[in-house]
C-alpha cells in the first residue's frame, strides 16, 4: 500500500498519507485530466494493470483508487 501511496503523491505532487485513505479523490488531489492520464500510465508500468477509463471514472475515495491498481 505504501508503494501505491507514494506513486499517487509522485504523480500528483501532494503528500496522502493513510488518513487519506477514505477522502474522495477530488478532495485531495488535482483530478483533472492531465494528472488522470499520467496516473494511468505510471500505473501500468509500474503495477502492469491496465485501468480503463470506465474504471477510473466511477472512482470515488483513494481507497478505491488503490485498489484499481492492483496487488503490488
């Protein structure tokens, strides 16, 4: 989980911690579509899941978004 973690505060240059964990994504990072493609992206290379955007798309809380990317 922390691997995860530290992806999305990469990515989205934020500092989530776990306490985050239940927050919805709009709430905590920059949710535009620019940091959504690059999420989807680093995703796959570094978890090799591939998210649809279907699937990002009924993403609620960063729980949820953890767990499209798979098990590390």
């Amino acid at each position: 989980m922390e691997k995860k973690i530290q992806l999305l505060n990469d990515i989205f240059e934020v500092g989530l911690t776990d306490d985050d964990l239940e927050k919805d994504v709009e709430e905590v990072l920059p949710w535009d579509s620019f940091y959504i493609m690059e999420f989807l992206v680093k995703a796959e290379e570094e978890f090799h899941k591939r998210i649809t955007i279907e699937e990002i798309s009924g993403v609620g809380s960063i729980k949820e978004l953890l767990q499209l990317m798979g098990n590390e």
